[in-house]
C-alpha cells in the first residue's frame, strides 16, 4: 500500500470514530462509500452473519446464516436475489465461493472470486444470475470475525465493464477493514448481534439508538410518539436481549 492510500485508510478510520454509537447507520454508509472510492467500485454489501447453536449434520454452510444484509445502493432485483439466495441456504444449496470463505470462519479473509474458484465458475449459473445477471463483475469479500460465532462480511463490486480487482486492490480494502475491530463489533451490536439473545426487532433498534445518545426514557418516547409505557416495555426488552440490567452496563458493551 503507498502512502496516499495509507493516508486515505487512517484518515477514514478517524472520520468513522467521530461517529457516535447512536448512527451506526450512518457510519457504515459513510464506510461503504469510502471503500468504493478507495478502490473505484460501484457498490458495497455488509452482512451480519451467525453461526446457530444446533445445526443439521450434513448443513454446508456449518450453521453460518446471514442475519442482517445492507447494501449502499439497494435496488428490488438484489433484495429479491439476497431472498432467493437465503431460501437456498436454508435447502442445504450453498455456492461455492461461499463455501470457500466459510472454511477458514474463524480468521480474518479477504478474498477476490479468482482466489475462491477456478475460471470455469465464472460461466456457472450462480454468476451469471447473481453476479452479471445483476451487474456485478467482480468481487472482494471480506470476513472480519467478531467472536467464535459472528462475523462481520463486506462485498465490493465492480460492474462487468470495469477491470477485475487486483491483488493490490484486494489488499487495499483488506486494510482498511481490518484496522476496525472496533467498528465491526459496534456494527454487529447495533443490529442485536452477536450479543444479544435474539436479533433486534426494527422498533428495539430505534429506541436502541436513542438509548445510547443518552436521553431519558420519556424523551424518547416523545422522540419516537409512543407512550412511555411502550418504551419502558421496549427498554426491558433490549436489556433482556443482551443479558443486562441498566443502561451502564448496555453501554459497556459499545466500549468494549
């Protein structure tokens, strides 16, 4: 890596520390769009992913599933895709360069499709539906490991017009990525994963938020127009699914 994009890496990772635990969203947004143009993509993936405590024997993925999956630019076709594509694992039916990122689970990867597949993958179904079929041409996946059972994965893509990813490019975003553990551990946490008990449901994550920030329970449900019975129930329920009893301990785990 030359120094321009050593300064570019550390300059994003302060921009992202700026953020407060209340916007992950907002931080994660800024980070894909750093990561597209640090390296000349056109579009970015995150996904949250588990492995469940019980799994069929003979499962593929080895109890891996996608629980959140965010993209910087989400159009209906991908979403409908990322649906096909989670019904599919869920049928034991897994792609190969899934398969390829999920035997070495447990350490860091970054990954172009060329160092997963042989070049015959590239006239395979899978890439012509869920890659060309939907302009993507390339990849790099990366895997940061957030615990024995969570991972933080991010996709960047090239159209089919642009050049494939280089080595180069390939360790370019690997960088960046893995100077933020904090950052991973953040994100996972704001969707309810992997400390929680059970994923966040949409409203859990807006009171979430405004938890974080600070303000009172009854300021929050005036923020959010609910009673403040509502949230007081809201409350209980994301101390319960992350196994605290009060706001100082929730914040504990934001810092780590």
């Amino acid at each position: 890596m030359d120094y321009r994009q050593l300064d570019f890496a550390h300059g994003l990772w302060d921009e992202l520390a700026d953020f407060d635990a209340a916007h992950a969203d907002e931080a994660l947004a800024h980070l894909m769009e750093a990561l597209c143009a640090s390296v000349t993509a056109w579009d970015v993936c995150w996904i949250g992913t588990v492995r469940l405590d019980a799994f069929a024997p003979d499962d593929p993925a080895k109890g891996w599933r996608p629980h959140i999956v965010r993209f910087l630019h989400p159009k209906p076709p991908v979403n409908e895709a990322v649906r096909e594509q989670t019904d599919m694992l869920e049928q034991g039916i897994v792609d190969e360069t899934t398969l390829r990122n999920l035997d070495n689970a447990g350490t860091f990867r970054a990954n172009r499709l060329r160092d997963l597949v042989e070049p015959e993958w590239f006239e395979s179904y899978y890439y012509r539906t869920y890659y060309s079929g939907l302009g993507k041409g390339d990849a790099v996946w990366v895997a940061f490991p957030v615990n024995a059972d969570a991972e933080s994965w991010f996709g960047v893509y090239r159209s089919p017009d642009q050049p494939p990813f280089t080595e180069a490019e390939r360790d370019d975003i690997a960088y960046i990525l893995r100077g933020l553990k904090w950052f991973h551990r953040r994100l996972m946490l704001s969707h309810g994963l992997p400390l929680a008990a059970a994923p966040l449901t949409p409203s859990e994550r807006r009171v979430l938020h405004l938890l974080l920030t600070g303000l009172p329970e009854k300021q929050i449900a005036d923020e959010l127009e609910r009673s403040f019975h509502t949230t007081h129930e809201c409350v209980t329920a994301i101390y319960r699914k992350f196994g605290v009893k009060n706001r100082p301990s929730l914040m504990a785990l934001w810092l780590g």
